[in-house]
C-alpha cells in the first residue's frame, strides 16, 4: 500500500494536521458506565465533531495492545507487523543519540529492589528528571565499559534510561531477553541471548545489572535497573519520500521525537516542562508556514491513564480541548484527531479497544456522531478501520492523491 | 497473525466461554419484517446484551457462504482461506475414526432416487439414526472392498454417513468432484479427479455409487447415495499450541466435535440425544475446573432453517435463551454469543449474512445495542469484522495477550 501511495502522492500548499491524544480510548469504571471522554466536558471538540466525521481505528489488529512504536507507526501509514522498531532505538534516537550499524539501544527503568532483590516498584516511585540525572551520573562515573566494550547511559525522563553498547568492528546482537518481568515481587530476570550475534550483548546487560545495583547501594528508591526492549538501528522509507510532505514533530517526550525522527520528520523544539502543551502551540504557531504536515502529540492522556486516575485523564482531555481553538484558528485544510492506542484508566494500561478517529475537512459528509468520544465515533461514517488507514484518508482530504488508474 | 497472537499469548486463570449458535443470522420473511432473533422473545440475551459489546461477523469473507468447517476454524481463528479441511475428514474424526497418511475420508449423503435415478430427495427424507445404522450395515456387507482398497463405512446421523479408503503403501488423493449436483430432478454425478494422485480415488468413488444402488434396491427411500467432501488429513497448530489454552468442545453432532479435536480441543462426553443442551450444560459445569476455553455448541438454530421453519428456529433460540442464565451462573470472565454461518430460513441454506457477535467481560464499552439481533448488532462498537478477529477479541477481553511492541 505504502507504493501505491507514494505513486499517487502529489505536492499541494494544502496542510494537515494530526492531533495525537495518546492512550486516549478509554472504559467506564462500571459496566454501562462513560468513559473518561465521555465524561470530559469538551465544547471546542464537540463543535468539531459535529462538522467532521468519525470512526474507530485499531492500531494494530483485532485484540492486539499496540505499544507506543508500533501504535505510531501505524497511524504514520506504517504497518506495524512488517515496520518493527525496538523502543530502545526509538528513545535513543528520541534524545538525539545516532546509532550506527553494530550499536545496541537498551531501554532501561529504574527500580526500587527490596532487601530481597525482589521488585517492589517497575518504576522507582516515578522519580523527578533531575534525580534520574543525578542516577545516571553515577551510572556512568561506575560503568564506563564493559568488557571492553564502550557504554553510554543517557537520562530519558522520569524512571527511564538509555543505554548504548557499541563494540566497533565486531556487530552487537540485539536478539535477547528482557531483564524486566513486568511483575512485581519477582526479582530482575536474566537476560538470554536467542541468537549468536546477541550473546555478547547478553553478558554486557547482565554485567550492568549488577555493577549499576552496586553503584546504587546506598539508595533507597533507586536502587534498580530493569531492561525491556533491545534494539539495532531500523530504516525506514521517510514520510517525504512516501507522501512527499514536509513533516514536522511537535512532541516533548524523547520517545515520540525519535519515532518522528525515524520516519523522517523534523523535530521542532517544544519549549516547557513536560507536556508543555503551550510550548506546544507556540512551536506549531512558529513553524506553520514551514511544513505541510504536523504531529502534534499530546502525552499526558496517556500517562493519567496508566496511573489509573479516570478524573485526571478527564481533566487532560478537558485541558486538550480549551487549547483547540488556537489549533483550528490556523486553519488547517485537515485536521485528525486520533490516539495511538487506548488506555483505561480501569487498566491502568495500554489496551486493545480502539480509539476515536475524528477528520475534519471541507470534504467530509455528515454523520450522526455528535462527539469525538467511544460510543459516538462507533456512529461516524469512517467505520472501524486499521490504523494505516489514516495517513491516506487525511491525505486524500488534503486532496495530495491523485486518481488510481484512467 | 496466529504467530503474533502465539508470541503475546500468557496463560492467565480466566475463563473463556465462546457460545456457537449454529446458523444463528437470518432473515426476515417479508422484505422489512424481523428476523428469527428479532422475533424470538429472549429476556436473558437481552440483559447480557445491554451490558456487552455487539458487532457482525463475516467468517470468510463477503458474500461468501461458509461451510460448517470454515465457518468453526474462522472462529476459532484459522483463517479459513488457508486453513482447509475437507468435510470428510471432519466426519471422521468426528466419530471417532483416525486417519492416517495417504487415506481418504469421503462424506456422503442417503439420497432418494426415482425410477430415472434423478434425485428425489438429497436427504432420504432424513432417516432415523436406526435406519441409517440398518442401510450402513447392508452396504458394509456389500462393499467390504473395491479393488483391493479396504473400504470402511461409518454411521454419522439421520441421512449422512462416511467411507474411508485406505490403500497402504499408494497413498490416495482428495481433490476430485463431487457426486452431489447439490439439486433435484438430476442424476448424480460421475466424480472426476483433478490430479494424478486421486485417478483411483474417483474410480473407488464411482464403483462405491453404482455398488451402493445396486445393493439398496429393495428400498423405496434410502436408495442412493451422494458424496460431497473428500479430505486427507489435515494438520493444523493446537489451539494449546496457539493461544495457550487448555480449551474443551462441548458438542453433540459429530462434526463438530471432530472439527473441535483436530484444533487440539478435548472433546468432552455430552449425555443426551441429539442437541442435548441439558447434558451441554451438565458437561460444562462438571469440568469447568479444567480448562480455560469453553467452545459450548447449539445445532438445532441451524437444522430448524435448513428445514425452512422460521417458528422452530424461534422456539430453538428461545430455548437457549431459557438455558443462558446457568452458563452465566458458573461466572465466565468473558463470554461470547456468536454463530459460525447464517442459516435463514427463507433460504432454508446456510447464506453469506454476517452473524452477531457478543462480547461480554468486564472491560467493555457501553454500546448502543439492546439485543443479539442482526439490526441491533449493527449498532455495536465491535463493528463488522472477519470471525478470525474473533478469538484475538476474546484472549484480550480475558487479559490473555501481551502487548505489541514497546
């Protein structure tokens, strides 16, 4: 589909806009119930929905949890099942880390460990950037190599942390086993290499399992380090080369910005704290005649989520819609509104149900959804969709395809 | 897509029970009339409805009618396309009979036949099981062998029986036509093989025919056979394999039962004549304890609109309806309402319609479907899909899958 695409994509002035909300399908805490979009109160959205169409999309397949790589990529127009790309890459790149052929992403959490190594917490209480900081400086005054080969730990965001092994000359595998259970009251596993080329990168995770619990002996929160996620360096055929668009990111988290990064879009510089939603528009603001296509992401749908607070995830969804406005007084020639995948606050996890898909353009038919939320979209015209579905629909509302066939 | 849902797949300790009303969709009589579910007065399925998740099912694809076959492994999430299984095999196995490489299962059908040998009736006006039994007995008399192949033939119920060809050392192949023209106030057919390998398969069939007359000619009803259906035996991955399920058939018509154990499926013993959903239900509860994956099958949805009686059809959902509340009583994590085919009475066939699908657990979205019925599913945020997203559905509604990438 990607080369039916690119062989249809055409250059127009036209501009889109894809609005992110991550994880932001949600349930009801009851059965019956509403969910957090629901129960958001969202005027600006509900305008919207009311001139646009909708409908569902699943990210990646029936039942299937997308994590958050292959729920981008899939709303990118990249099938996830053949795009595959480790989530250690993916921060690497996020926090601007070049990975070179051989090198190995490790993706890292830090934990808290009990007195009997058992895990207590997979996220170390969710410590501030600037105690991840002040961790990974003593990472790296403790492990600058392992045997012999070079280690590079760079701070993500709050528990998260890179790693990068690179062993010039000799290619790293990066073919094993997580060292995160992803339990609590187990201790960290072993990790396994499953091929030839990964047993050495095995040794070297294994390694820096222990020497980084040594260096971290005299915490208490932050005593751990869990692995989950390995990854080489993946290539991808870039955004301009599929659509022919210039493709910007506006995301703050490292993860996101190295996705954006590895499908070819410019990352802009968000200024702010976190979410940093009005940094956000502002960077929008500032690039608008710069580019024809914009990722907007919205993080914080997400991660209330996953802390299972149902009332906080409805007040970052009434927090996205008061900012719309200055979204839609740009003047987009299309704007979707769409997540990447759910995530319950009754989970408190990503999950398989669909998201809301909401396009607007001056193209779009009148349907019966009222709302941009769960049960409204299952009314728009747009159907349940897979996720690699969007990327055309908003390219064709933008009118940048041409006729198939005479 | 198996290989994805075996690598996310976790045994966890919740229950799946997936209810297959045979050839539940229909139609209304009267273009704009209701439908048997529509008319069938169902307070428990309502109930259940109005708490869970609706959609339609397309077990092959559109506009194609599926065979009992295709239509189980669709729902069991064989892609039916790839995953073939002839009638005959699933016949075999159904009762019991093994078979081995190289040997052939044949289905056949008791057909009347008039003084013309046209055929009057494709089912012999359905025979009582005894005197199938009596007609099988005089043709094993009859037909020990067929040159130098062993001939074995089986009972299976009312009109249908199977013969199996063994021929050791030259295995025999299945792909030749079929002596059921599927009509009346025709002949049967003469089978033609289609490869080199199933030359003597067809010959050993069109003896089998000629033989069989000859040898039911004092009959005035059982006095033909028809056969539809040739299979070597097919070898697919294990539902255990797949989903990591320890799952168990509850059934009493043969097919099912051998379609259920070539999936890797106990086959649990069910007290009772005919659909027996007393001895079903006796069954399920008895050995709830020891499996995680209930398939519970109901025939007669499907035999009353084969027959083209609309009322029966009501009254056999009905009756289910009065039973759901002990299936409920026993507290599936995640149950599903779902057929393997329609089977309309107007059309008194199996027909191309999608079926409605029901999810309940206790992570589903509120919906705007009130009933298991074909409109009302329409409303459903399940929306329409293939049978094979089916079980993907369930194993994530029981937190039985992982996530997809990081």
């Amino acid at each position: 589909m990607l080369d039916t695409i690119k062989a249809l994509a055409k250059k127009t002035d036209s501009k889109i806009l894809m609005v992110v909300l991550d994880g932001i399908g949600g349930l009801p805490l009851e059965l019956g119930g509403e969910t957090e979009l629901a129960t958001a109160k969202t005027p600006n959205l509900d305008a919207l929905a009311k001139q646009a169409q909708l409908g569902q999309v699943e990210l990646v397949g029936a039942g299937i949890t997308p994590g958050s790589g292959p729920g981008h990529l899939s709303l990118f127009g990249y099938d996830p099942l053949r795009f595959v790309v480790g989530r250690g890459a993916l921060s690497a790149v996020g926090i601007g880390v070049k990975l070179g052929f051989g090198d190995v992403a490790v993706r890292g959490n830090f934990a808290t460990l009990n007195a009997e190594r058992m895990i207590d917490d997979r996220r170390a209480g969710r410590p501030s950037d600037e105690k991840n900081v002040e961790i990974v400086d003593k990472l790296r005054a403790a492990i600058p190599e392992l045997n012999g080969v070079k280690v590079e730990i760079y701070t993500e965001s709050e528990h998260r942390f890179v790693v990068v092994f690179r062993n010039p000359g000799t290619p790293l595998g990066a073919n094993l086993s997580d060292v995160d259970p992803q339990a609590t009251g187990v201790p960290p596993l072993i990790a396994e290499a499953h091929d030839e080329a990964s047993q050495k990168t095995a040794e070297l995770v294994n390694a820096f399992v222990v020497q980084a619990e040594a260096a971290l002996k005299s915490e208490t929160q932050v005593n751990g380090v869990l692995f989950r996620g390995y990854s080489d360096v993946p290539h991808f055929p870039s955004m301009g080369d599929v659509y022919g668009l210039r493709a910007a990111c506006i995301a703050s988290y490292p993860m996101y910005k190295g996705l954006a990064s590895l499908v070819g879009m410019d990352v802009l510089e968000v200024e702010g704290h976190e979410d940093a939603l009005e940094g956000k528009v502002a960077a929008l603001q500032d690039s608008w005649d710069s580019y024809d296509f914009f990722y907007f992401h919205v993080k914080k749908t997400d991660s209330t989520g996953e802390d299972g607070d149902f009332h906080a995830k409805v007040h970052k969804i009434e927090a996205f819609d008061e900012l719309l406005p200055q979204l839609l007084a740009l003047g987009p020639d299309v704007i979707a509104i769409v997540g990447d995948h759910s995530t319950p606050s009754k989970l408190m996890s990503h999950s398989w149900h669909p998201v809301p898909l909401l396009i607007h353009s001056q193209y779009a038919r009148k349907d019966a959804a009222q709302r941009y939320t769960e049960e409204e979209a299952q009314k728009g015209t747009l159907g349940l969709r897979r996720g690699t579905d969007v990327m055309p629909l908003l390219m064709a509302n933008a009118l940048k395809l041409q006729k198939y066939g005479a």
